[in-house]
C-alpha cells in the first residue's frame, strides 16, 4: 500500500481543515474483527478534491454530505473524495481486522488466565486501521468516541468518561485537538488503580494477571509509579507556564507493545513489561521512570505543539529524551540518569549516527511517512538530546525555557516547525541561531574530539590542546562547550569548561589551564557530558584508566571513561581483548549498577563478534570471573548482586553451578531465583546444551504468563538441535499466526555464538528468506525481525558478500535495505577487529 508522501499531506492540508472525529467501535463481535463508524466534519476549497485513509478488512458504507460513495472506489487504502463544499461530513462504516502486531487495535488473549485485552496504536498510520481519518500531524481535530464492549469489560480512552447509558456502552467526551496518530483506547478486563494530583485525575491499568505486582503493597510498584508521576508533573508545571492540559493523566500498562511506550494525550499507553513480576535493579526502575517522565514531557511537544509533518520529528523524540531524563534527575529519586544516559541512550545514538543510514537530527526532508518510522533512531532520540543538552549550555537555562514558553503559547492545540522554535528561542535568547541549527541540526555524523599533550623533561605539560576532527563524509566541525577533568590519584579532580570554537582555532583548541601541572592522571574531555561528540584520551591518560577508574567517585566520569573504551574498541583502535581485561581490571570495584550493566551489555556484543572462538572464551572467563568478584562484594538483595549475577549467568560455562542454582542449591545468600531469572539461567543453560526440551517444557507449564510464553520460546530457538533450528527459522520467516513478540523472541534466541557450525547453513537462507519475510509483515514488525535473526555471529568476508548481493536487489522494503545496509557495516567492524587490530595486538 501506499505510504502518505508529504506533497500529497502538503495538498491535502492546503485544500481542507477537519474540524471534529466521531468515531463509534462495536467491539462485541469475533474474535478476528470488530465494527468501526465514524464522521468527520470538515471544510474544504469548494469543488477540490482529496481522499480519505482507511484500512478495512472490508469497507461497508461510505456517505459525503448527500451522496452515497461506491466502496469498490477504495484503492491503496485510499477512498477518493470529490466535488467537496465549503463544508463537508463524511461518514464511513468498516469491518476492521484486530491485530497480533502491536499495531492499529491489537487484541491479546492471557495466557495467565485466558481473558482478552485490546489497546488502540494509530502511531505512526495505524489509526486508519481502527477508523477512516485524514491520517497526517497536521489536520488536528478533536474526538468523541464511543465503544461498545462486552458488560463485563473495562473501557478506557483519551478523553474522560461522559457517560454508561447501557451496559457494555461508553461514551467519552471530546478532547482537545488531537493528531489522528495519538488516538488510543484500551478494553478488557482491567485492572485499574485510581489517584489525584493537583486536581488531575490519575490512573494506572494492567492486565488482572498482574494485578497483584502492581498493587500498592511493600513489595509493589503502584506506590512508585504514582510517585514517580506526580513528582514529574510538578516539575514540568515549574519549567513551563502551560499546565498539563489534557485533563485526566492515565497509563495503561499493555502486552505485547512495541515500543517503550506511546504519548496518547490522557491515556499513555506503557509496555508491561514495566510492572515487574521478579527482582530487578535499580537501572530498570529508574528506565521506567525516565520512560513515564519521556511520556509526559511529549504532552507539551508533540500532543501540545505537534510537528507539521515526520521531518520534524525531532521536536517530539529529542525534546522528550533531553526532558525526560532531566526531570528524571531533577525530581525523582533516581538524580543520577544523566549517567545512564551516557552509557547506554548516547551509545545508541553514536552507533546510529556512524552507520551508514546516518541523517541530521533535522533532516530537510522525509519523503513520506515510511520513511518517518525508519527515523526513529538514536539519532532523533538521543543525539537529538545531547545536542539540546549543548543548547542549553550556550544559551543558558533561563533564555531556552523562556523560548520553549513562548512556543508553546504561540502553536497552542496547533503545529509547528524547526523555523517557529529557532524563532522562538533566538528571541528569546537574543542571539541568530541559524548557523548553529546549520551544523548541529542539518548535518549528519559525529566530531571526535582527542586530547593532545606534550610533556616537559620534568613531567609537566608544556602544551594540553582539544584537537576535533570528523569524518572525510561528513567534513564539518562544531562548536562545542564542554567541560574538562584532570583527575589524579592524590586528589580532588581539578575541572573547568571551554569553548570549542573551530572557526576560531581551525579544531585545535588550546588549554592553558593545564599547562605546568604534573603530567600524572588522566585528562578527561566533555566532563559532565555536555555534548555530543566521541572523545578520545592521550596515550598516558588511556594507559592510567585501569587503575584510576575504580578511585573516581563521579558516576558519570567513570561512565564516560567506560564508553571511552567500548567507542575505541567498536572503532578498531583497540583490541577487544583489552576491554575485557579491563572489566577484569575495575569491574569488581564497581558501586553504579547502571555502569556494571551497561558494560556487561555493550562488551559482550564486541566480545561474541570481535573476538575468534578461542579468545573470546578467554575473554568471556575474564568477565566471568569479573561478575563471580562482584557477586560476593554486592551486598545480599541488592542491584548490584543482581546485575553481577545476571552478567555471570550470561557468561559462565559452569553448567553445574547453574543446574545448582535452579535446584536452589549454592545460590548466594539474598540472590532470589524468582521467574525471571529462573529462565536466564535456563536459556544459558540451553544454550551450551545442557538442558533441552524437558526443561523448557517444565519451565512453562510452571510460568504460564505472557512473559514465560516469550522465554520458552526464545529458549526453544536456542536449542543446539537441527529439529528446533528448522521449527524456529519457520516461525521468523513465514509465521503470520504468532504476535509480534513471540516472533521476535524466537528471532533472538536463534543464533547462538556457541552454535555457529549448526546455523551455518542458515546464513545464506536469511538473505534469501528475508525479502519475503519482510513483505509479510507490517514495517515495524518486519524492521525488528530482520535485525534480530541477522547472522550477527557469522564473521566472514562470504557474508559480507551475501549481503551485498541481496542489496544489490531492487525489490526490498525500505526497512530491510536500510537494517541489512547498516548491519553489513557492523559486520565490516568485526571483520576489521578479528584481522587488523587481532594482528597488530599479537
């Protein structure tokens, strides 16, 4: 089907103005379909013509002003509209397909307890799929719905509840202005737990099954959540001038989602895998938060003030990511998220912005809104932070909220673009922000900024510089202010801050400040992590990080010098095998558990890829024993006992100690081995063939919820068996039965390093396989298969020539070319690591 281009959405607004969404849902019929009528007022230039969007399974009726309209005129989801007057209403009834995607109204059935849910996804062009609508951000309109729903059941929507005039029967009065893509409803048997804030409603819904994790008992998360949320809404209501403004403030927490979560005005829709059924660490609760707090902020951008169309796209994700994790910081408990989000949200965007698919943050155009879904990306989000982070460092705080005011009062219920808030903030601030927007917005990539020394007979340095570079591609460099640290062994680090100003100094940026002091320590560049730019250390400082990384007591310096490592390893100038000494080195020594984490999660993707078979045991015993030094200095019941055991359940081979621990035999005192560490331990022990189909059956005929069925079948997948491998290539390659998750956990237990001569044969069939694969699926569905059954673990040059071959192909979906273009390139990385630098470390 046809994806919405933006000249068509350019047309389209210039010719009509939707003034309001009726939109009535019988969800009372099978379980493969549901009912959907809906009109919608609008004006219109007299005599133009346009088209509505709708996705039916089969169109029933459609009526425009007098005439009835032919419904064997729908074509491509589009239904023409002729001869419109000035003003217009429109009326057209479907039967829609429920679906398993997470898209559209997905309908889920609990395994728990065999009861149905259904949530509304109109993101990103899904609300076609549940009525018909002028699907694009910038034809705003408010809604009224109306569901019908078995009695039993529990409806929620945008808007507040108006009325029950029968059983089964809601009724929800008009929001405000909405975008069609925020449209959201949820209906089941609902678990619901109700508050108030400042005279805002609050609501929180699972699924019954979870009910009891969710309660607000000693050992639940209500009472956090609901914290977490006011202390948000207060902070928000301190930075900006427009209260929250869509009444009554809900979330839903929904199966099956695909997303983290999704800003629906008044009814945040939240993955619920957030309602933790196990122990977790402090890292996942402070991820929930940060999430609750992303969420709330896209009620200003992008509910409030919603971008024009899917170029701007930056307005809702960066903004939401930069004050997301700042009121996370500013107001909740979890006051170190800046540090999480220098070690694992910056990962993501430094990766997406050096891969090949790179874009700018704001990018001059996105020819449609397929195009759109494959921006959400590091790059939009985190990169789009980081730079707003940097904004706020040049500006100043008081000049860039007082821009966002000033926006938000001038696009209020309407849209805007990048010129309206430049505008907004060079007012503001008093200062042309064309040339920065240039550099930091428009272009694509990323600086590396390296310190550069010179060192006096007596040991003090004579000259300290900051030298940026960038990539040939991307020859353009930035201005930056950033902060930077001399840390010592003896001492308090000595910091201070400096403007990068390349036009000024050609990229190498002095630092007198430095110069004379005793060349001992490490010299840190962007302390405080006010940029977005890949730092590079001076040889000394990079040799004195295994001993002065424990003694620094700033999380985020440590983090920073932690990402520092993985950045140069991931780059091929340092050898996989000296990250893994490293976590040999500090890792023990270690109190932030969102940096144990976070290194156990970003080095072993290096560790399984960049290393060959033999030293990546070597290496994964190093981090083995790394996890074992943690786990008997954590103390008993907390996140870092947690997070060292999970790191040593991935990377042990002793099945015994594992057998042992399901048994509840030698488990460290405090360690529970609830659920889901249960099957942590399981799919390990899966994986290196020392437990199989029994055990799997076992584990989920004991755990029969959602989440078990996801495990079960990611540990099926793994199995060291050619049975299981063909049961399992099935399901990712031609499964339509199966819901979104299922599929994708089956993708990602697949391929095992251990078991690289048993899927050998595999890789060649996931280039031929997955053209196919990818049209059988939806967009979002497809993109996260393809990346999660890529042979990531087959490091060889015969698949590197695979892969180009299948690009070389012109029929493949814009999702698969861009992941397979991109993961080619991370395999071009791997094959450098396993060559080049194995051969210059030997």
């Amino acid at each position: 089907m046809p994806s919405l281009t933006r000249a068509e959405a350019t047309a389209r607004r210039a010719s009509i103005a939707v003034e309001s969404y009726d939109v009535d849902l019988d969800l009372t019929g099978d379980a493969e379909r549901f009912r959907s009528a809906v009109t919608i007022r609008f004006r219109a230039t007299p005599g133009a013509e346009t088209f509505v969007d709708v996705k039916p399974r089969r169109l029933l009726a459609a009526r425009l002003n007098d005439r009835d309209l032919d419904p064997a005129l729908l074509a491509g989801d589009r239904l023409p509209l002729t001869g419109l007057a000035a003003t217009n209403t429109l009326t057209v009834e479907a039967e829609m397909a429920y679906s398993n995607t997470g898209e559209g109204l997905h309908r889920f059935v609990d395994p728990a307890d065999g009861e149905t849910y259904l949530y509304a996804m109109s993101f990103l062009d899904d609300g076609p799929r549940i009525f018909a609508a002028f699907d694009q951000p910038d034809l705003k309109a408010p809604v009224t719905l109306t569901v019908t729903a078995p009695p039993e059941w529990t409806v929620a929507a945008n808007g507040p509840l108006a009325d029950r005039p029968a059983p089964g029967r809601w009724e929800f009065a008009p929001t405000e202005p909405l975008a069609t893509y925020f449209v959201s409803l949820i209906a089941g048997p609902w678990h619901v737990l109700r508050a108030e804030h400042d005279g805002i409603p609050l609501g929180l819904y699972c699924r019954r099954s979870l009910a009891a994790h969710l309660d607000a008992d000693a050992d639940a998360d209500a009472d956090e959540i609901f914290t977490v949320t006011r202390q948000c809404l207060d902070r928000f209501h301190q930075l900006f001038a427009e209260r929250y403004p869509f009444g009554k403030y809900d979330q839903a927490f929904v199966p099956e989602f695909n997303a983290g979560a999704m800003e629906n005005p008044g009814l945040v829709t939240i993955r619920d895998d957030y309602v933790f059924r196990s122990a977790v660490t402090d890292t996942q609760r402070e991820l929930r938060a940060t999430t609750i707090a992303h969420e709330m902020a896209h009620m200003w951008f992008g509910d409030l003030v919603t971008m024009s169309w899917w170029d701007d796209l930056w307005l809702n994700e960066s903004f939401a990511e930069y004050l997301g994790t700042r009121v996370t910081a500013e107001a909740t408990r979890f006051d170190r998220a800046w540090t999480t989000f220098a070690s694992r949200r910056k990962a993501w965007g430094y990766t997406a912005d050096q891969r090949p698919s790179t874009h700018p943050v704001a990018p001059e155009e996105v020819a449609d809104a397929a195009q759109a879904l494959l921006n959400f990306d590091g790059i939009s989000y985190a990169k789009g932070a980081s730079v707003l982070r940097q904004l706020v460092a040049w500006l100043g705080d008081e000049a860039f909220l007082a821009g966002l005011n000033a926006h938000f009062a001038a696009h209020r219920f309407g849209n805007a673009t990048l010129a309206d808030l430049l505008a907004a903030l060079g007012a503001a601030s008093g200062r042309d922000l064309d040339g920065w927007a240039e550099r930091w917005l428009r272009r694509a990539q990323v600086n590396t900024l390296r310190v550069d020394t010179a060192v006096d007979a007596d040991g003090r340095w004579t000259d300290v510089a900051i030298v940026q570079t960038a990539p040939a591609s991307h020859p353009v460099l930035r201005p930056h202010r950033i902060g930077v640290a001399h840390h010592t062994a003896d001492g308090p680090a000595y910091r201070f801050e400096v403007d990068l100003d390349p036009d000024a100094d050609g990229g190498r940026t002095p630092l007198p400040e430095l110069v004379g002091r005793p060349a001992t320590g490490l010299v840190l560049p962007n302390a405080g992590d006010l940029t977005f730019a890949k730092i590079r250390l001076d040889p000394a400082s990079a040799d004195a990080v295994p001993l002065l990384l424990p003694a620094i007591d700033d999380s985020l310096a440590r983090a920073l010098l932690w990402a520092e490592t993985l950045d140069a390893v991931t780059d091929g100038e340092r050898p996989a095998g000296a990250l893994a000494e490293l976590i040999g080195a500090a890792l023990p020594a270690e109190t932030e558990v969102t940096i144990v984490e976070d290194v156990l999660l970003l080095s072993r993707r290096l560790i399984d890829r960049y290393l060959d078979p033999l030293a990546r045991d070597a290496a994964l015993l190093r981090v083995a024993n790394a996890c074992a030094a943690l786990l008997d200095s954590a103390s008993a019941g907390g996140s870092l006992q947690l997070a060292a055991a999970r790191g040593l359940i991935g990377a042990t081979t002793d099945t015994a100690m594992l057998t042992g621990w399901l048994a509840g035999e030698g488990v460290p005192p405090g360690l529970a081995i609830d659920a889901d560490l249960r099957w942590a331990v399981l799919r390990r022990l899966v994986v290196l063939g020392a437990a199989g189909t029994p055990e799997i059956d076992a584990e989920a005929d004991a755990d029969r919820s959602a989440t078990g069925a996801e495990q079960a079948a990611a540990c099926r997948a793994a199995l060291p068996d050619a049975d299981a491998k063909r049961a399992a290539w099935e399901i990712v390659t031609r499964s339509t039965e199966l819901s979104n998750r299922l599929v994708e956990a089956t993708a990602e237990g697949f391929w095992q390093p251990e078991q690289a001569e048993l899927t050998a044969g595999y890789v060649e069939r996931y280039f031929a396989d997955m053209p196919a694969a990818a049209r059988l699926r939806t967009a979002w569905v497809a993109d996260a298969v393809t990346v999660a059954a890529y042979p990531r673990y087959a490091v060889a040059q015969t698949t590197r020539e695979t892969a180009a071959a299948l690009l070389a192909r012109d029929d493949l979906t814009p999702g698969l070319r861009r992941w397979v273009t991109d993961l080619d390139d991370d395999m071009r990385r791997a094959l450098v690591a396993r060559t080049a630098v194995a051969a210059a470390s030997a």
